[in-house]
C-alpha cells in the first residue's frame, strides 16, 4: 500500500519560511512524480508544486520565487521549502504521489500552515 505523511506545519509570521516533508511508503519512489497542493477553507484543492522522477519542476504562479520543491530518492521523502510566506498562503498542505504511467495518484492527510502576526 502506498502512505504518505506530511509534517512541518506550524504558525508562522509573514515574511518567515517553512519547510514541509512528505514520507513515502509502499510505492517505487524513484519513478514517479511528487507534489504539493494546498486546500484553503471553503476552497477546492490548488496546485501548488510537482517534481518528476527526472527532477522537472513546476509551480503555481503564486509560490514561484518563494516556494521550492525536492525530493530525496535515497530516503523517499519530498520536500516544499515556503519563503516570504505571506498570510494569503494559509491552508492545509497535502503531499501527492503520481504514477506517470497508470495516472493512479495517493494523498497524505495534509498539514497546517499559517501565516499570522
């Protein structure tokens, strides 16, 4: 079975940085394509960042310059880096595994980010 578990949520002032990870299990890390979406309250779920196995990168126009996402393949983890968060980018974080392939696609349970003074 494939799991995928957030953390790294927390409060955070505008202007600071996080840094999430998503641990994976139970799937072939190495060929298939990470991502981060955000769900604000009220909202459906945003595309945020993905990362191919190959390593190409793409983010939503709003996190660009700011937001940077990785992948560990030795420790099947992947990574969002959050700098200049601003309180707008307020919501629940969730991590996606995509099998490029079969299009099958897994969600872990989502972590809280906020951005408040």
């Amino acid at each position: 079975q494939v799991q995928l578990v957030e953390s790294g949520g927390g409060l955070v002032q505008p202007g600071g940085s996080l840094r999430l990870s998503c641990a994976a299990s139970g799937s072939r890390f190495a060929i298939i394509t990470m991502g981060w979406y955000r769900q604000f309250p009220g909202k459906q779920r945003d595309f945020v960042a993905t990362i191919t196995s190959g390593g190409r990168t793409n983010y939503a126009d709003s996190v660009k310059g700011r937001f940077t996402i990785s992948r560990d393949n030795a420790k099947n983890m992947a990574y969002l880096q959050m700098n200049s968060l601003k309180p707008e980018d307020t919501a629940v974080y969730y991590c996606n595994l995509l099998y490029p392939l079969s299009r099958n696609t897994y969600w872990g349970q989502g972590t809280q980010v906020t951005v408040s003074s």
